[in-house]
C-alpha cells in the first residue's frame, strides 16, 4: 500500500495509475460487449426458453446433431464403396483405326482399348483384309497382356497406360 501511495505522489505514477485503470476499464467494458454478444446468440439459438424448456430445446438440438453425425458416416461408407467399386468401371475407352494389310482394305481394321483405373480390361481387335476380318479380344491385367500385343495394341496401350 505505501507503494501505491509513493507511486501516486509522483506525476509520472498517477499518469501510470491513469493508463491502467484506463486498460483496465477498455477490458471491462470489451467483457461486457462480448457477453453481450454471447447472450444475443443464445438467444437466437435457444429462443425465450427457460428451465425445463430450455433442457429440451438442448436435448433436441443434440438429437439432430447426432442424427446428422450418423448420417455423414452412412455417406462416407457409401462414398467409401462406391470408390471401392468404380475401379472396375472402364473410365479409358481410346480406338485406333489403320491399315492392317497396306493396299488391300484401307483403313477398316481397328483396335478398342476399354481400361479400368487399375489397368486392367480388354484390347477388341479386328483386321481386316480383302478376304474379311478377324476379332481377337486379349485381356489386360496391369497394364499388360499374357497374350503378345501386336504394334497398334502397344502403341494404344501406351497411351493410356503409367509406366
């Protein structure tokens, strides 16, 4: 206490008095805005409810909350699945016309690459000549075949295919 008044003797410690209780009150009164604000958005949230109403208005809101927290977690697994299941769909589905036999058809025969994100599915291939076509279907597993892959199919599949 003897502190306080030798500090409040001197001009420089009333100035200094002065600005703390100065901050001391900006503190106070920024308390006072904020609870304010507290109070204006409980209301909002909670409306005019008192006691056991307010209990239940409480009670519901974190019913709905749970509700929604299961209900993102049934999305999420589904997503989860459908993830898990469209990597067999053939998102890469590229066709490469040519000349299979050079002057005796044009450019009639033809090779369809149909991929998956996992690399695998099927090269349809058709030749064809003055004398007719011929289909082969090689499988694809990785990005490779265990069938040999003529030029065209290698070319195709190199396209589409990360090394």
């Amino acid at each position: 206490m003897a502190f306080l008044q030798q500090l409040y003797t001197t001009d420089g410690g009333r100035i200094g008095i002065a600005a703390a209780v100065l901050i001391a009150f900006g503190f106070g009164l920024a308390g006072l805005v904020t609870a304010a604000g507290n109070r204006r958005l409980l209301k909002r949230i909670f409306g005019e409810a008192q006691g056991q109403q307010f209990q239940q208005h409480l009670a519901a809101i974190l019913r709905t909350f749970e509700d929604h927290a299961a209900m993102e977690r049934e999305v999420r697994d589904s997503l989860a699945g459908l993830e898990k299941t469209s990597n067999g769909f053939f998102d890469t589905v590229d066709i490469e016309h040519y000349d299979a036999f050079p002057g005796q058809a044009g450019k009639f025969s033809f090779s369809q690459l149909m991929l998956n994100r996992n690399g695998s599915g099927i090269i349809l291939t058709s030749l064809t000549s003055a004398q007719g076509s011929k289909v082969f279907a090689k499988i694809l597993q990785n990005g490779r075949s265990d069938i040999p892959l003529g030029r065209e199919e290698q070319d195709l599949l190199s396209r589409h295919t990360r090394s």
